[in-house]
C-alpha cells in the first residue's frame, strides 16, 4: 500500500470515530429516555399529561400522578365483536379489575333480597380520574343506595370500559347478561357515540381513533413482512430510533390539530336512529327477562353550564383548540340524540340527560372534556340515585 493511499485509510479511520462515539452516546441516551418497558412508557406518557397538574385531581395519599399513571399502565385484551376491554385481576394501587376485567369487584350469583344494577358505558363509567374503584360513579353509587337500606341490598356493577360506544355495551349486555341477571340496566353514555360523529364526518363508516388504529395494526400483521418493515421493526428496538419516536410523539403532544368542526345532518338523522334502534332492542331483551333499562346521557365540558374555575377554564380553552366551534356541533348532535331517545322511550325504556348535573357547583371537576374527579363522580352517582328513585 503506498503512502498516500495509508495516509487516505487513517483519515477516513479517525474521521469514522467521532460519528461512532456520537451514535453509540444516542444509542444510549435514547435506550434511557424512552424505555419499552410497559411502566417506563406509563411515567413518560404522565409526566407529559397534564392532567397531573391539576390542583383538585387526587387528594393525599393519591396522587394526581398515581391516578394517571395507572390509567397508562392498565393492560387491555382484545376480545372479537366487543372490542378492547380489560386484562382480569389487574391490581395497581388506584385500578383493579376484576375477573371479567372490568374496574369492579368480583361478580357474584346473587344474595337473598338483593337488587342489582348493572352500569353500561365508555371511560367515564370505567371511572377515568378517579381514585380508586370504589370512588367511581358504580362504588359510589352502590354506597348511596344502600345508605339506610334495611330490607334489601343494592349490588351495582360495573361493565364499562375506555372507549367503549352504544355497539360495545349492546354486546357486552347480551353476552354477559347471565353473569350480571342485572333488575335494572343503565346506560351512562352519550359522548363516545358523538364524538365519533364529530370527528368522523359524513363517511360512510364511522370510526373512533382508536378503532382505526386496531384495524391498521390487524391489517398490518396479516399482512406478509415485507423486507423494509422487518428492518423497521428490528430497527424499532434501537435507542437512537427511541429518540425519534420520543420527539416525534411530544411534538404531536404539543401541537393541537385546530381542525374544524361541522355538523353533519345525514350523519345525524342516519346515527341518532341507529342508536334510538339499538337501545330499543336492548329495552326488549331485558323486558323479556324481568329488567328495565334506564339511558342516561352523560355530562361533559362542551355545553356545560357549570361556572368553571380557572383551572377548569385552561382545561376547556384547551380542548377547544384542538377542535375549533366544537360547541355549536356538539350541542347540536346531543339535542338530536336527547329528541331521538326520548321519541324512542315509548318503547322500553326510561331516558334521563344529566347535562346539567353540575349546575350551581362552584368546585371544580373536570379534568379533561369528559372525565372528573372523585367529587365529580360523586355528583353524577347523586345524580343516577334521585333517577332511581323517582322511577
């Protein structure tokens, strides 16, 4: 080898090592920040939510952290026709699950003179924000009614899950029933049915997120691996890749969409149908084997008439940024649904909206559009007993 081409060799040698010390230090950094592991990824996502910085979420020895964190940290399986529901007997500090992996203690065959109630529903029933199972609408609930009772018990349970809609709790009820043989079945819903029409405009299919997320990575693992995604996946396990997928989701955290709501009346008058229908038919099945259903449409932050606090302000203004005029269309699908049930009561069932529940309350409860914290639960479980016993 002549001289020069030695001279070439070592520059290209000693120009090389500075690049690979700087990608080994990335390799490292990114295998320390964003961790694969279930509970790293958890504390990432908590400590960018910020919800955990609201002063009224959790009270001690909970903390706001705590509560979010489990909410990240809880595992979920993924059952055919249903949907995503939880794992059985999970058990973090602040969400337990039971054994048919809902937030709720076991189910049991039922006592001597006991009334049960079954509560239906997405994350709010679940009981997002609150403290513990026993703080949820369904704990509370329980405790208030069988505040004094001396003749019988209330036994109310819980078949609730995160994102659940109209279509999951239909479901859940027809194949869980001779589980539950609930006396009286209510439905706590509303905000999942229309938020998907919010957001999914006059398609033909309407989908929630997080919907169209199963249905790419079930598309996507059916599919043959192509060379490039296999390299994909094995490079997913890099740190330096880590850091880009860390970066690449705070940016998505600090950019809200700002995309613009429109209301959609062939997606109303074709949904709120659909909805009216299905619930008809639930009233039907239960009726035929002694139950009552009660509709219940639930609060949220959009057309609220609570006085909201400063906090509760920052938390709306924020939701609003991410959908502009949200509030007009949102009204206008929650009226339209309110009018298509209570046209549909006739048929079976009772309907109850408690929009207004938190009218007149001057402390704060919201800590997102649509979930609350354990006062906030408290209110709406007040809410469900008065319906109860007017009925």
């Amino acid at each position: 080898m002549s001289q020069s081409s030695l001279s070439r060799t070592k520059i290209v040698v000693f120009s090389l090592v500075p690049l690979l010390v700087l990608l080994c230090v990335l390799e490292v950094t990114g295998r320390i920040v964003y961790p694969f592991d279930p509970d790293g990824r958890a504390r990432i996502q908590t400590k960018r939510d910020p919800r955990v910085k609201l002063s009224y979420l959790g009270s001690p020895p909970v903390s706001a952290f705590s509560i979010i964190e489990d909410t990240y940290r809880v595992d979920h399986r993924y059952l055919p026709f249903l949907g995503w529901i939880g794992v059985p007997n999970t058990n973090l500090p602040t969400l337990k699950t039971n054994e048919l992996g809902f937030r709720d203690r076991p189910v049991e065959p039922r006592k001597p003179n006991e009334l049960r109630i079954l509560l239906l529903g997405g994350s709010t029933v679940w009981g997002l924000g609150a403290s513990s199972t026993e703080a949820t609408v369904a704990g509370v609930l329980e405790r208030l009614l069988n505040d004094g009772t001396a003749k019988s018990s209330h036994r109310v349970m819980s078949g609730a899950f995160t994102g659940w809609s109209s279509r999951q709790e239909r479901v859940a009820l027809l194949e869980l029933f001779v589980i539950f043989m609930p006396d009286l079945v209510i439905a706590l819903t509303g905000y999942n049915d229309l938020m998907t029409m919010v957001a999914g405009g006059a398609g033909e299919f309407l989908q929630r997120p997080e919907s169209v997320e199963l249905g790419n990575a079930v598309e996507a693992n059916l599919r043959p691996m192509s060379t490039f995604r296999a390299i994909k996946k094995v490079g997913g396990t890099l740190g330096i890749w880590r850091l880009v997928v860390y970066l690449r989701e705070r940016a998505t955290v600090w950019a809200p969409s700002g995309r613009l709501a429109a209301y959609e009346r062939a997606v109303a008058e074709r949904e709120m149908a659909r909805i009216a229908d299905l619930y008809t038919g639930l009233a039907e099945f239960l009726d035929r084997r002694g139950s009552r259903l009660m509709v219940v449409l639930q609060p949220e932050l959009y057309t609220t008439g609570k006085p909201l606090t400063v906090e509760e302000m920052e938390v709306r203004q924020r939701y609003f940024s991410r959908i502009k005029d949200i509030a007009p269309v949102f009204r206008r699908y929650r009226a339209d649904l309110l009018r298509a049930l209570l046209d549909s009561r006739m048929r079976g069932f009772s309907v109850t909206d408690l929009q207004t529940v938190f009218d007149g309350h001057t402390r704060p409860v919201f800590i997102d559009d649509c979930h609350f914290n354990d006062e906030g639960y408290r209110i709406i479980a007040e809410g469900l007993k008065a319906g109860i016993e007017v009925r």
